[in-house]
C-alpha cells in the first residue's frame, strides 16, 4: 500500500472511533480529503483508494486538478466501455478557500460545492454564473465562530439573514455551515469551540426561516476532528493526516 492509501485507512478509523466515543453512526460524518498544494497524481491515489470528495483552497490550482483528473477518468472510462461522463462525475469537488470576486466564474463552473460562502454578492455571482447543464451549487455558510481577526467568515449574529437570502438564489443550494476556528489549547476547549456552531445551525434549522433544513456542518481538520465530531460535525476536513505536509506555505 502507498502512503496515502494507509493515512486514508488510518484516518477512516479516526473517524468510526471517534463516532462511537460520541454516540453516533459513522456513515452520518463524510471525510472531504483536503489536496491543496499536492498534485493531481496525489489525488488519483486517494481516488484509487475509494476516496471520492476532494477539498481545494486555491481556485486556479483546484481548476486545474479537476480538468486533469476529469480527462484521466474520462480515458478510463473509455478504456473499460463506460460511459466517460459517468467516469467524470465520480469525483466531487469542493472550494473551501476565500473566493474573489475576479474568481466566482472559475468556481461556479468547475467545483460541486463552495463552502466559503460570507457574504451576499459573492453568493449572487455564484448563482448569475452557474452553468444551467450543471446541477445547483452546493453552498456552506462560512462562521468566524471565535473572532479570528485572520479568518474570513460571518459573525454569527449574520448567519441567519444570509442564509435566508442564499435560498432566494437559483442555481444555489444552501447545505449548511463550515467554520475554521482558531487552534483550542485541548479537547475541552475545541469541543466549546464547535458546539458554538452546532447551535448557530440547530437554531436556524428549528427557527423555520429556510424553507429546507440545513443538512451539513463542515467542522474539524487533522487535529481536532475528534472534537468536532463530538460535537456533531457531519464532515470532517483533512489534508496533513493524509497527504502529508504542505510543499508550501497555506496561509
């Protein structure tokens, strides 16, 4: 086995066993695999692995990844008699980086999903340059749930109005909300952390504003997923505990 295929094994376990320290099914917590600054060859391994959700922070690198693995998949499925549009529709993408205005068109014509999502307009541009063929995007609000003067993302008293507004929007599917929250000093302190987010979703899904319940809560990375899990993630985030780490600097 590679590398990447033993960190995917070793991080799947992370998952089951921290689910059932907490109580809950694992199948409720989906892994996204993390790949930014790592090549498409990186990638093809976790594919090759069963691994199918892939995280990309910076747009022009994702875009660039997906069109490679697109074709790469499309050629095998040429090769096996598939269909190579089934081929390329097995890998689902996801930009959990800051997005620019100058960028929304690359994103909304390439990724599945946009997690990143604070503020309004970009959210229009999304929905304006979404291509019709395409199903809607994906859309997780992104919470600055402690302040971080370096984090991107809405103050949680902002959540709620730009949810409903999000709804509003065609070609957009609002799932819910990611947050990346300063590193907690131990378990304790990171589940707190969490379940601040947790209750920014149970109230607005129990408020009945959107007229469909968020289902997704992004919270947790190679450190502290454990906690995020406890406190109700549904999907976890995680680059370092599988593809090693960063070739370079990732703000």
């Amino acid at each position: 086995m590679t590398t990447i295929v033993l960190n995917l094994q070793r991080v799947r376990e992370r998952i089951t066993t921290a689910c059932v320290a907490a109580g809950r099914d694992p199948a409720c917590v989906r892994l996204l695999a993390v790949s930014k600054t790592f090549g498409a060859d990186a990638v093809m391994e976790a594919l090759l692995a069963g691994q199918r959700a892939f995280g990309e922070n910076y747009i022009a690198e994702g875009v660039e990844k997906i069109l490679l693995l697109r074709a790469w998949q499309a050629g095998q499925g040429a090769q096996s008699g598939e269909q190579s549009g089934a081929a390329a529709n097995a890998l689902e993408w996801h930009c959990i980086g800051p997005v620019q205005s100058n960028k929304t068109r690359l994103v909304a014509e390439h990724f599945d999903w946009v997690q990143s999502v604070d503020r309004l307009k970009i959210a229009q541009r999304l929905s304006e340059q979404r291509p019709p063929h395409l199903p809607p995007l994906q859309i997780c609000l992104q919470v600055n749930v402690d302040g971080g003067v370096n984090k991107s993302g809405l103050t949680p008293a902002d959540v709620q109005a730009l949810a409903q507004e999000v709804t509003q929007l065609p070609r957009l599917a609002l799932r819910g909300l990611m947050a990346i929250p300063e590193p907690a000093i131990n378990f304790i302190a990171a589940c707190a952390l969490h379940k601040r987010v947790k209750a920014i979703f149970d109230h607005i899904n129990s408020s009945g504003v959107l007229p469909v319940p968020m289902d997704t809560l992004s919270l947790g990375m190679t450190a502290d997923l454990e906690a995020a899990i406890h406190a109700g993630s549904t999907m976890v985030r995680v680059g370092t505990a599988i593809f090693g780490g960063r070739s370079r600097a990732t703000g």
